[in-house]
C-alpha cells in the first residue's frame, strides 16, 4: 500500500523545524517523510529514548500542555539511533511524553540509523527575498 506524501501536512505544522546532529541540520517534514516511505514502524521501548536537545526543556509548563492535546497514536515517532547505541527522538517528543505519562512501556516510530540519514532530508537555508 503506497502511502500518501503528507510533506505538505507536515510543512504547515513544523514549518522550519529542523533536527540536529553533528552539525547538520535535516528538515523534520522530510525526514519524516523519507522514512514513511522507506522504513516499516516499529514498537521502541519509551524507557530507552532521549529528548532531543530543541526539547530539554520537557519538563515546562508550555512542553506538558502540548503534550496534552496531541495523539500520540496518530503518528509514527522518529528516532535516530546513534553510533553509540542510543535512541534520540528526531520527531515526536511531545507524543513520547504522552504516551510515558499514560504509563505505556513502547511507541510506534520509525528507527533511522544515524549512518542512514538520507541527504535529501539535509535541510537548506531559506534565500532572502
């Protein structure tokens, strides 16, 4: 079953979010994207992932609120699995918190190695007009 490109859904509500690891930024609509179309969903445990930096501040008010009002069933997390094994949440910290504070033990995501990050996710610098 093919699945439907959902950028657009993606690029309304992330607009300019970007993931970061090692300096390069990948452009979360993509990247979530690419793995939609190129890696099956699987159920990772919640106790094995990490924050992504953007969202240290997991534990704020403003984070917790969010966390309240998304699905965290709706869509599939991403994370990308470091060199030294660990699983850091590219896309979906909201979702996870969710899912942790509803005592669920996993969550359906997408897990990308960090060697597999597909170039065309890199994200561009936006021109001046």
């Amino acid at each position: 079953m093919a699945v439907p490109r959902m950028t657009k859904v993606f690029e309304s509500v992330f607009h300019g979010q970007v993931y970061e690891i090692n300096g390069v930024g990948y452009d979360v609509p993509e990247l979530t994207y690419w793995c939609h179309e190129n890696l099956d969903p699987e159920q990772i445990p919640l106790d094995q992932l990490i924050m992504s930096k953007s969202d240290e501040k997991h534990g704020s008010k403003e984070f917790k609120k969010h966390a309240k009002k998304v699905d965290h069933k709706k869509f599939p997390i991403v994370v990308v699995r470091r060199r030294d094994g660990t699983l850091q949440i590219a896309d979906g910290n909201h979702r996870a918190y969710k899912a942790m504070s509803h005592g669920e033990k996993t969550i359906e995501g997408y897990v990308v190695p960090e060697e597999s990050l597909p170039p065309s996710a890199i994200a561009q610098e936006e021109e001046d007009e």
